[in-house]
C-alpha cells in the first residue's frame, strides 16, 4: 500500500512539473509588440486550462482605460464606448449592460486582478491565437466583435 501511494504521488508530481513550466513562459502579444507585465505574469490556471492575465496590462494595450473599484471589488474597462464591468471570483461580467459568462473567474491575486486572457481581448474585437509549442498568445486586433 506504501509503494502504491509514494507510486501515485511521485506520479501526480511528475505530470504537474510540465505544467508549471509552460505557464511560467507564457509570452502575449498584441499586433505583433509584446506586453509587458511588470511585476505579476500571466499564468495558465490548472482548473479551466485558460490563460489568467493581469487585466490592466493588456486592456491598456488594447486601447482601453481601466479603473478598480475597491468597495465594490470589480474592475471597470472602457473603450470606444464598450463598458466591461468584471466582478472579483465571478466567471461573469456585465458588457454594456448584457451579462456575459466566460470560463474562469476574475481572480485578485496579489494586487493585479487576473481574467481570461481570450474573453477580454474578444470583448473588444480582437483575435487570439494560441501557439502552444512556444506558449505565446497573438492578439490581433480587427473588426471580429464577438460581444456586441
């Protein structure tokens, strides 16, 4: 019984460490120009399979304004008119009024809150790739609205 558990853990040990690889060296790009995370990076969330980005970052390189709104702990994006409202622990925002659900909540980890990096850049008509080989995400922006 000892072998089958130290078996199983050493297993389960094993199969996460590529993991923790591939999300410690996620690259995004938007237009061809890399995003710059400061101090917290994106990060592929082990129970959706999504990549978690910090929201400000990308929104910013996206052309939007982003505001935090700590009493009532939602982020607030603006542009061309779009308002994405993303409450935190929540897998759904508010687009111009219509609710919208995505894949993995907002997360607050540290002091950047994380989205889905797809859902935010498809909010605002972009394109997104996924080149799982040099784990770089390529956002192109365009006229591909999804959420109207």
């Amino acid at each position: 019984m000892r072998k089958a558990f130290s078996f199983i853990t050493l297993t389960a040990f094993i199969l996460s460490f590529p993991f923790v690889v591939i999300a410690s060296s996620v690259q995004v790009l938007v237009n061809g120009s890399a995003v710059a995370f400061p101090d917290d990076k994106p990060y592929i969330d082990g129970d959706s399979g999504r990549t978690m980005v910090p929201v400000r970052f990308v929104s910013e390189k996206l052309g939007a304004k982003v505001d935090w709104n700590n009493t009532e702990r939602k982020v607030v994006i603006n542009k061309d008119g779009k308002t994405i409202i993303l409450p935190i622990g929540s897998n759904t925002a508010t687009v111009n009024s219509k609710t919208v659900t995505f894949d993995a909540p907002a997360t607050l980890k540290g002091v950047r809150t994380f989205v889905p990096l797809r859902f935010i850049s498809e909010a605002y008509g972009a394109k997104v790739e996924w080149d799982a080989k040099k784990a770089v995400v390529r956002i192109t922006t365009g006229s591909t609205d999804v959420i109207k």
